[in-house]
C-alpha cells in the first residue's frame, strides 16, 4: 500500500501517553480544526517609571477611555504611548486590582484602597474604605477582600455608594469567613464568588436592608490556591485549586478543565512556591483564559474552554491584563517615534486604532504591549503514531496542511519500538512546491513541525505522510 497518509494535529495532552496526542503546543492557539499562530510582542508605550503591578482599562459615561497601571510604587494612567502620573508615594508589594463603579475606579492594593475619576482624571485615597487584596462590584455594592488586613474579612459599601463604609449605615457591613481559610479573591457579577484556600462560597443578595446578603457555601472541599490565579469570563469564575485548573459555571456547578490534560505538566514546571507570581486574564477577543508565569521567558497557559482544548506561550513578560485600545493622534505617534517615515509600522496599523478590546502585555523591562507583531516561533509536536497499524512505513516525503509558504520544517523520529533506541531523526524544509522532502522507515513515529517566527501563517492543521507499507519488520 502506497499513497498518501493525512495526520492531523489532535489535542495538546501532555498529561496523557504521548501516542495520538501533541505532547507540545508552542506559541500557538487552538482551533476547530487545527492552530493558529502567537503573534509577538509589540511596544505601545514608553516604559514604566517601576515595577508593574497590575493594570485595568475603563470607559466613563461621557466615552472617555483610561488605561491604567499600578505600580509599585503608585498609579500611571497610559496616552499617546507615554505614562502620567496619578498616584506616588505608595509602597506596594502586592498586586493593584481594579473594580469600575459608574464613573470612578475602585483600586486596591493591600496597602490604601484609592479611588480614579473618570471625568475629572483625579485619583484620591477612598476614605473610610479598608485596605484590601482584591475588589468587585456585586449587584450594587462595592465589596472588597481581606479589608484591613484581615485575611478572612469580607466588607462591602453602602447601597449604590462606593463612598460609605461605615458598617450598619445605609446598608454597609462586614462578614468574616470564619471556615474555609484565608480569602484569595472575589469575582462579581449579579452575586459574588469569595474564593477561600479551602472553599467556595455565593455572595447573594437579599433584599432585606438589614442583612443584604446570604452566604451560601458552593464547595467545602475545593478552594483557590493563588490569589493571581483568578479570572472571569461572564458568569464563569476561573482559578487554579489544589487539585488543578478549575472552572467554576454559574456559581454553583465546577468543572475540572486541566484533570489528565495539561494539571500535571503545569506542576512540574511551577513550584507551589510561586502560585502567587502567577497572572491570569481572559482574552476579551477569544474564548480563552490565559496563566502566565512571568519572566525571561515567562511561560504562559492557554486554554480555549469552548473547545476544550489548550496550548502553551512562551515569551518575556513581567504581567499581563485584558483592556481597551487607545487611539493615537498623528503627534503622538511621532513623539513615540522620532522618525515616522522609518517607523516598523504604517499609520493605519490596528496598533494605533481605538476602540477594540484587547490583550495587554508588559514585557520584562516594564513596556506595554500587545501580541501584535510577526508571529512568534511555532511549534507543533506529536506523540508516536503508527501510519499504517502494525506495519513497516517508508516515508519519502511531507507535505505540512498550512497556509504557510515557506519557514516550515517538519522533523520525524522513526523506530521499531516506541522504547527502543532513538534512531535517526529526519528533517525536511517546506519547498515551494508545499513537499517537505525526507526519507524514513519504522513502525512508530512521532513528528515536529517548526514554523519559523516572523513567517506569515493563519493555520496548521496537520501534515500529508508520503508513505508506503514495509511489511512487519
């Protein structure tokens, strides 16, 4: 039997026996049928005066838009590629974490709960409100966690007034989760989720002005093991518990999404030690929740929870959040390049655009940026495979299921035995005639495409084996 073989490129699984499976998915997202490509990170702005600590992108009822930053050392508001101070003076160790209530910005920071205008552009300390490690908004309340310092203190605002915080005054008071460990965070909504070490409890409201909210344990036995690892997408609450990457759907029905996926790759590759380094965000314009270890490079996790499927990024990075784009006048594009004749981009790059939401990157030396460049360095990598089950396969060629032209290589390692000897890898480069030309024999194989960074590329969804039977042995 001779002819041509389709392999196409099925879950990454490293969790899994590395047969039929990707056992490595690199700067590339899922798809229904295959992947697409990471782009790279792309400057907007001039660098951040200290280390980030967080940021958050908000609208006012009058259209006006603020990108913010928390650092550690106060508060930057990003226009025209260059950063304005707001807030300085702080100390800030911990991350800043922002929750919009009409048209002012509650910021906390572990150290003094702040307050941004929309309309005026002013930032001030919210007196009276505790300090905190996290903030939401729940129906008409601002609620803060582990207010003044109190790791299992929960204390919210006066009804619709995020200035009045003095409990059993027009609705205000305060609840101490007295089981369930230390609080990591909160998600808000139309009820609230408070994300415990070792549970899960609803944040609902009552009615009653006396006692305006119910808290209703989801879980006693799951719980968040890092405050950064939280993110939410709708009414869908993400973290990482003890027992891996979890979703919870709704406030009541939790879901395991890493269990025999990507859960144990991710332990071996971070320690406990550093749960708390990670950031997590979802991507406002995909159906995907990324964690990020930052560093150089950081390493991020990728999962697409329509299709049940994830990937790995790797590249520098200090934080990342979701937000807004910013448009750019004509000026400020030249203040952010002396030279605009010479500039990398043109002026009707999607870069200098406003309006779309959009994934935000802070590199290692604390710039803001998008993955919006060239396409980073993508690779693809399947577990053993047997092309023709129980028989011998010649392989004589390759030909990569992309839109990719060129920058394309595709490498096999071929065997007897999946446990035998490594033999001899063979590697083919894309031709302009889309064949990868190599030559192979062995029972099982597993393959390595690489798609050269800065290739123009929108999907891989596999590759053609040119192959024949070689008996059984």
């Amino acid at each position: 039997m001779s002819g041509r073989k389709r392999i196409a490129w099925p879950a990454y699984l490293p969790d899994q026996l590395p047969r039929n499976v990707l056992t490595r998915a690199n700067n590339v997202l899922p798809a229904a049928d295959g992947y697409r490509p990471v782009k790279g990170f792309a400057t907007i702005s001039a660098v951040l005066p200290t280390a980030f600590r967080g940021g958050g992108s908000f609208i006012a009822t009058d259209g006006s838009a603020y990108l913010l930053a928390g650092t550690a050392n106060g508060l930057e508001r990003y226009a025209g590629g260059n950063w304005t101070n707001l807030l300085s003076g702080l100390t800030v160790t911990d991350r800043w974490r922002f929750a919009q209530f009409g048209d002012y910005v509650v910021a906390a920071n572990g150290v003094a709960t702040k307050q941004i205008d929309l309309l005026t552009g002013a930032a001030s300390t919210l007196t009276g409100a505790p300090s905190g490690n996290g903030v939401a908004v729940v129906g008409d309340y601002v609620v803060i966690t582990q207010a003044g310092g109190n790791k299992l203190l929960v204390q919210w605002s006066a009804f619709n007034d995020h200035t009045g915080w003095t409990a059993g005054v027009d609705q205000s008071g305060f609840q101490p989760m007295l089981t369930g460990g230390e609080v990591k965070g909160i998600a808000g909504g139309e009820y609230g989720i408070i994300l415990q070490r070792f549970r899960l409890v609803r944040m609902e409201r009552t009615g009653d002005a006396t006692a305006p909210f119910n808290f209703a344990e989801v879980t006693p036995n799951f719980g968040c093991a890092s405050a950064g690892s939280i993110a939410q997408a709708g009414r869908t609450v993400f973290f990482l518990s003890d027992r891996g990457f979890m979703a919870l759907e709704d406030g009541q029905a939790l879901k395991p999404i890493g269990n025999e996926k990507f859960d144990q790759s991710f332990r071996d590759a971070v320690s406990p030690d550093d749960y708390e380094r990670l950031w997590a965000a979802v991507d406002p314009k995909r159906s995907v929740v990324l964690w990020g270890l930052p560093g150089a490079p950081g390493r991020v996790w990728a999962y697409n929870w329509v299709l049940d499927r994830a990937t790995t990024i790797e590249l520098p990075f200090a934080g990342f959040f979701a937000g807004y784009e910013t448009s750019l006048t004509l000026e400020e594009v030249a203040a952010l390049y002396t030279d605009i004749d010479t500039m990398p981009y043109s002026l009707d790059d999607p870069r200098f655009q406003g309006g779309d939401p959009r994934m935000y990157v802070v590199s290692d030396d604390n710039v803001l940026g998008a993955l919006s460049g060239p396409a980073m360095e993508a690779t693809l990598g399947l577990g053993w495979f047997e092309p023709f089950a129980g028989q011998v396969s010649r392989v004589r060629g390759v030909w990569p299921e992309t839109d990719a032209t060129s920058g394309v290589t595709l490498t096999i390692d071929a065997r007897q035995q999946m446990g035998g000897p490594v033999g001899a890898t063979t590697g083919g480069l894309m031709q302009p005639s889309g064949r990868a030309p190599l030559r192979c024999r062995g029972r099982y194989m597993t393959a390595q495409q690489v798609i050269a960074a800065g290739t123009p590329w929108t999907f891989s969804r596999g590759f053609d084996l040119e192959a024949e039977t070689g008996g059984v042995r």
